[in-house]
C-alpha cells in the first residue's frame, strides 16, 4: 500500500471481539487459533462437533475430549492442541464463522435472532423447522450468498466492513473486517478474514488484505496478500471461478440498519 489511509472503518466491536476469540481460543492456558474443519456429508451431531461451533463451545469440547483422551492441555504446545482438535474434528468453516458475525451484528441492532431474517432453502415447512431446530448447521457458503440473501456490489467504493467476498463458485466465503478510504473517499485496501485449508492443511481462521489498484475493475483485478509459502492460496483458487468470485451484501443487514459510511 502506497498510501496511508484518511479513514478506516473496522467491524462492530461486538463483532470483532467474536473475531479475535476465533483467533486466540484459550485452552490449557495458551492462545490457540481455530483451526479449519467442515463436516462431512450425512454426519450429525451437535453443532461444535459439525464445524458450526461457537468459540466457547469449542474450547469446552476440547477440554471434555483431553480429559476423555488424558491428553494433558497443560503440558501441551498450543500447536500440539491445534492438532489434538484437528484429529477430533474440532473447528470452524467459513460459512459459521460468518454466519455467527452476522447473527451477532443483527441481535445487537434488533434485539432478535438473525434466523428471522434469513433465507433458507426448501419448502415452508422444512424452512420452518430448519429455522427452529439446526439454522447454523443448514446455511452453507452458497446460501449465505444466494440471491435472495444477497446483492452483488460491483463499485468497490461501497464495500463496507461486513460485506462478503464470495469465491470458490460459492463454495468459500471471506468477511470484510476492514476498509481504508483516502482523503477523496476512494477505498485503499480492505482486510478480510476467514476460516480455510488448503492441501489438507486445516489453517482455520486467517486474515488477508486486498489492495485496491482501481475501484472500478473487478476484485480479482487488485493486489491480494494472503501468502503462504510465496503463493496467495485463496486467490489462486478464485481465479478458477472469475465470472462467480464477487463481493455481496446481505440483505438482511440492510433490514436491520447497515452501517454507513
């Protein structure tokens, strides 16, 4: 980044302390990143077990199964308590870290549960008692971003701290948790964080950064710093879908009073 920025705008406080709790889980007396996991198809169970886990309710799952396991926390690394959670299943996809952002924003401005507000696919009925009974553990990556729960927004001068970059042909989701205007109102970067692996690696929660070359051309036209190992993982994946990689805003924040600028 060439410029230093006039005006940043950050997430709600509410939000970002969700955020960094994902980041820093205590266990054991260390700081712990949550690391990446996504269900597998046709298994159930309760939700920290299914990758739609809270950060709290992870760091109490951890501490049940050291105990059922005697796996010592106290002794262990903070790198050796990611991989016990990582052999048990333990973490977090990208669409609960999102769709937890969200319901945290929408209770804080409303008062109610964002699964009032969302769309949910289906009929009326299963809708209804998806709503009731399991909503996290049905909203994927692709619903998040559906049409219906969401618009396209083609300006980058618009995008706005807890808008969604969707990627992967729906199937990844980052959340915009930063952005940096000049003096003229021109968006200068945008900080992004996520939940994701690669090459069988469960990197679980990462933040990135997006340095806006020209507002006016696409996402995938401007600089994206999230390397590892000298190569931006995420937006190597994202070239491979350019026509769907887009940055959306959900509906219902805009129900609920999106922030303004």
């Amino acid at each position: 980044m060439t410029k230093t920025a006039a005006r940043i705008i950050t997430l709600d406080p509410d939000v970002e302390a969700l955020v960094s709790h994902y980041k820093k889980l205590v266990i054991g007396g260390k700081e712990v990143i949550t690391p990446y996991y996504m269900n597998e198809k046709g298994r159930r169970g309760r939700r920290v077990s299914v990758g739609k886990g809270m950060p709290q309710a992870l760091e109490r799952e951890t501490v049940r199964l050291a105990k059922k396991h005697n796996f010592d926390l106290d002794a262990a690394t903070s790198e050796e308590i990611r991989e016990f959670m990582v052999k048990h299943r333990l973490g977090v996809d990208c669409s609960a870290l999102v769709t937890w952002a969200m319901r945290t924003m929408v209770r804080k401005r409303t008062g109610r549960s964002l699964w009032k507000y969302i769309w949910l696919p289906g009929s009326r009925a299963r809708s209804f008692a998806v709503r009731h009974l399991r909503p996290v553990e049905n909203i994927s990556a692709r619903v998040l971003t559906h049409e219906k729960n969401a618009r396209k927004i083609n300006d980058l001068r618009e995008v706005a701290p807890g808008d969604v970059v969707r990627s992967l042909n729906g199937k990844h989701v980052l959340l915009v948790s930063e952005v940096g205007f000049d003096e003229a109102g021109n968006p200068l970067y945008l900080k992004y964080v996520n939940s994701t692996e690669y090459g069988g690696i469960k990197y679980g929660i990462r933040e990135g950064v997006i340095f806006i070359k020209d507002p006016a051309s696409h996402i995938l036209q401007q600089e994206w710093l999230d390397s590892e190992n000298g190569v931006n993982w995420i937006y190597k994946a994202a070239n491979d879908y350019p026509e769907d990689t887009c940055i959306v805003r959900l509906k219902f924040l805009e129900i609920t009073g999106q922030r303004s600028r």
